[in-house]
C-alpha cells in the first residue's frame, strides 16, 4: 500500500522600498542569504558531475527537504 503526498504550491508578494538592482546583491549570494535568514545547513547527498547536477538536503522543524540543483 502506497501513501500519496499532495503537492502544496506557494507564492508570496512583497512591495519593496529599493529596487531590484539594489536589491541583487544581496540575495545573489545563495550562501549568505540563507545565513541571515537562518536557514539550516544544507548538506550535499548526491553528486552527478557528468551533468552538473546534485542532490541537496536540509531538516527543518524535523522534516527532510531533498532537491536537486
């Protein structure tokens, strides 16, 4: 017996003082944005240099979160 997971699907708005030019630095920096926003770590599961993808984890609140980049 399988369990079927539904997909959840969310989209924020945000009407911001400083334009996207302003902005691009900050958020460019993948690593420094999810340090000053307090993501967890994020941890390397999978590597597929062949195609330059790879798979990532981090757990928040307990839960797993796996993708692929």
């Amino acid at each position: 017996m399988s369990m079927a997971f539904q997909d959840f699907h969310y989209r924020w708005e945000f009407d911001l003082k400083s334009s996207p030019e302003q902005l691009w630095p900050l958020v460019a920096d993948t690593n420094r944005f999810n340090r000053d926003t307090g993501v967890p770590s994020v941890e390397t599961i999978g590597d597929d240099s062949r195609n330059g993808r790879r798979r990532l984890r981090l757990t928040t609140f307990g839960i797993p979160i796996e993708w692929e980049e």
